[in-house]
C-alpha cells in the first residue's frame, strides 16, 4: 500500500522541548505543510482600530463600525516563491490570489469583515492551485478563554 501524503504541522516553539510545543500549539502558533518541505514557513498577523494579533491569537476590536472594520494584515512566507496567497474569512475565499515573490515575501492586504466573530485564514497554493501551507486561524472577537 503506498503513502498518500507527508503534510507535516509545524509549531513555533520557544525551545525543543514537549511542553514548549505544547504551549505553541495551544497558542495556536502552527500551520501545515502538504509538501513536507523542512523549510516553507507561514505566519500572518492582523492590526485594526490599535488592536493586533498573530496567526493563532484573537483580535478585538474596540466598538462597532457600520459596515465593518477594516483590518490590515501582513503575511509571510518562506521558500513559497512563484506561489499565491489566498485569505478566507469565515472559510470563504476573499480576495485575488497574491502572488509570492523572492525566497522570504511579505504580502500586504485588507479585509473588512461584518460586526462580530469571524476567523481568517492563509492557505498558500502553487501555480496549479494546489495547496502547500494552511494556516492555523486568527479569530476576531471571540471572548478570551
């Protein structure tokens, strides 16, 4: 019977340790790689109204704007070169793909989301539109646990 896959989770940790990947997971601080690489790396982050959050975290968002609230996000890669970007809001698609250029990339974009709780998440795909990094999700507004 032959392999189907290597996807490979990848956990930013303070040091090599199990309770340290454990606190990275917990925190959130993970993606997948499909391709089993060793050395693509994915991380994003979002600031909106003075508040921002990591990959993993909770964004809150001090009051209500109608129509939504605009939030800025920068998202780095690693060894994804010549790859898009696509950021889904609540699992749905948001934008046109980013196209990620040079070894270490950084893309800038906007998403302004309704009022109330939603998640975003990065999935970076090759040129065919198959998916190599899939980010562990960033929520908004959802109450501290």
């Amino acid at each position: 019977m032959g392999a189907i896959g290597w996807p490979t989770t990848a956990i930013e940790a303070d040091e090599l340790s199990v309770p340290a990947m454990l606190n990275g997971i917990r925190a959130g601080r993970t993606f997948i790689d499909l391709t089993a690489s060793r050395d693509k790396m994915l991380d994003f982050e979002a600031d909106a109204q003075g508040a921002s959050a990591r990959m993993g975290g909770t964004l809150h968002i001090p009051g209500h704007i109608p129509g939504g609230t605009v939030i800025s996000l920068r998202i780095h890669t690693v060894a994804t070169e010549g790859s898009v970007v696509h950021l889904l809001l609540d699992g749905e698609d948001t934008n046109t793909p980013l196209p990620l250029e040079g070894v270490d990339s950084t893309v800038k974009t906007t998403v302004t989301p309704s009022a109330g709780r939603h998640y975003l998440r990065v999935e970076v795909r090759d040129h065919a539109g198959v998916s190599e990094l899939i980010s562990s999700p960033q929520y908004i507004n959802f109450p501290e646990e």
